[in-house]
C-alpha cells in the first residue's frame, strides 16, 4: 500500500476533501518522522512498535578487497508487530 493509496482510503471512508485527506496522512507521517529523529519509539496501538536503535562503530571488511574498514555508528529502525496484528495476520493465513 503506498502513501497516495492511504489517502485515497481515508477520503473514501471517512469523507474528507481530496486536499484534507493529503493534508492529514502528510501530517501522521511528518510527526511519526519527527520523533522517530529525535531517538523516540512510537507505539501504535493494534500495529505496532517502531523502535530506534543505536548501533556501535564496528570493523568490516569490503567484500571485493577484503580491506578491513571502520563501519561508523548508526541508528537503525526497527518495527515490531503488535499481538493483534501478529494474529490477525495469522488468522487471516489460516483461513485461506
């Protein structure tokens, strides 16, 4: 499902103007994005979690010298199911 597929739902069932629509998904994902930067977790209720985690400075090697490199610390996002969507998604499987 893209971004323009989440507006075109939320002006079909919720009955806002195209624009609105727009409006609303643009300001949900700006303010997610938002906290998300600022090192914050964001819990959606019945979704899910997206957690932020910090990653240490690590050694590595480049695949096609076999140089040894410094992989530079970094913060990775990670989204975590919550239970009910975990089983919804399964019952869903299961029942096709």
């Amino acid at each position: 499902m893209t971004k323009q597929e989440i507006v075109t739902t939320v002006y079909e069932k919720l009955g806002f103007s195209k624009r609105e629509s727009s409006d609303i998904v643009e300001h949900f994902f700006r303010i997610v994005k938002e906290h998300l930067a600022q090192g914050e977790n964001v819990k959606i209720s019945g979704l899910g979690n997206f957690v932020v985690k910090n990653k240490r400075a690590r050694k590595g090697r480049n695949p096609q010298t076999g140089e040894e490199i410094e992989i530079a610390p970094r913060r990775v996002l990670n989204f975590k199911l919550s239970q009910v969507l975990k089983d919804e998604i399964n019952d869903n499987h299961r029942k096709r």
